[in-house]
C-alpha cells in the first residue's frame, strides 16, 4: 500500500499533469528538482513520465543514482554549487551541471575531463554558466560584465559542453523585477552569440523555479526547475 503522502504526491502529480501544459510550452524541459525527495516517490515520477531530475548535492544524487540505477532513460542535472574538490564526482554523476559559477571551477572540470579521455564514468557534460545579475550574498555567479570579460578563456575548455546560462534571481522581488532578471539573462546571451565564440554556445536559458517559472517562460526559458510544485514543501 502507499503511504498516504505518497497518495497525495500522486494526486498532485496528476492535478500538475493536466495544468502544466497551460503554462508550460513543450519546446520547455521541465526537471524536477528531488532535493529531499525519496527514491520511492522520484519511481512514482518516473512512472509519471517525468525523465529530468535535479539534485543539489553530490552524495544524495549518489545514493539515489545507485537505488535507480534500473531507470536507464533518466537524465541528472546538477543544479546546487558545486565546490572544486567535488567536481571529478559530479563529471561521473551528471550529464548536464547547470551551476558552474566561476572561470576556476569551470577550467578545473576541463582539466579533469582532458586527463580522462578513457574513462566511460567521465562524461563530457552539458554546461550552463551561472550568472548572478542582482546582488545577493546567497548565490553565487558571474556578473554580466565578468562573464563577457571571461569568455576567451572559458571558449578554450574545449572539454566541457557549454551551451548556456543559469539564472537564479534574489528571494524577495516584486514580480516585475523578477521578469527584470530573466530578461536580463536573455539579453546576456544574446550578447554573448555576438562574440562570436569558436566553441560556447548559447542554446539553452536555465531559468524559473516553482514561485516565478511562468515569467522565466515569458522571458524565454529552455529550461524550468520544479520542485515544490511538484512535490511539496520539504523541511
């Protein structure tokens, strides 16, 4: 039998399954982000249909990884801060690590991948550069006028697969600055096609959570993190 918080998960999911595409165009990847989730209730997603999911931390997505190891089809993201003495495991552990957040830790996982060309667990992962655009001593990030001022230098991690920006904005803003910030990432890397950059690409816009998401769409999202939405409030 499932427990009845399993049972209410259930029934959220299914309520999310018929309003999210109202909001949520398909060309959007939606990860859910499972911080605290059980492996049991990430099963119940999958069963969902849901294949994108987001840890914050390297030990949790391990333990998780090991317990869903069946599920062959799922695609992990890292999306917490990632400290340099942790990248060599987040290289085995994730295709796609959207909070590289600075040019040291972005040359330190290109030096790691460079001097492991034969080894199956490191993968040439999906990279998305974590801009902070708005002061906040909780986030971490380049500022616009960094990230341009780094670009020939990042353009030479040839190993790592950067392919866009991450943007994650203050807590506390009216809606109107919110959309400020998204459009602000947008514009970001617009700037950044200009430059014309031999290997950095800017396909994809990292942006939204479970409180403003429909604005980080507006502003031209490829990707939206969900997590309460989905899941409830986790202490």
């Amino acid at each position: 039998m499932i427990p009845s918080s399993l049972s209410q998960f259930v029934d959220r999911l299914e309520q999310i399954r018929r309003t999210l595409p109202q909001t949520v165009p398909p060309t959007v990847r939606l990860i859910a982000v499972t911080k605290q989730v059980s492996a049991e209730v990430m099963r119940i997603a999958y069963d969902a249909g849901i294949r994108d999911f987001g840890e914050n931390r390297i030990q949790e997505a391990e333990d998780k990884q090991a317990e869903l190891q069946d599920l062959t089809d799922v695609t992990w993201h890292l999306i917490g801060h990632l400290q340099s003495n942790k990248a060599a495991k987040a290289l085995e552990l994730f295709s796609w690590i959207h909070s590289v957040d600075s040019l040291k830790l972005a040359q330190r996982l290109n030096q790691i991948a460079e001097a492991s060309p034969d080894q199956p667990k490191v993968c040439k992962p999906k990279i998305c550069l974590q801009v902070k655009l708005l002061p906040d001593p909780n986030k971490f990030g380049w500022s616009a006028s960094e990230l341009l001022s780094d670009l020939p230098l990042l353009d030479e991690c040839t190993r790592l697969d950067i392919t866009g920006l991450m943007s994650i904005p203050p807590y506390g803003l009216e809606p109107s600055e919110t959309l400020s910030v998204f459009t602000q990432t947008r514009d970001l890397a617009e700037k950044i096609r200009q430059q014309n950059c031999r290997y950095i690409q800017m396909q994809e816009l990292s942006m939204g959570m479970s409180d403003d998401y429909p604005l980080a769409i507006q502003s031209g999202a490829t990707m939206i993190r969900l997590g309460r939405t989905l899941f409830g409030d986790r202490s």
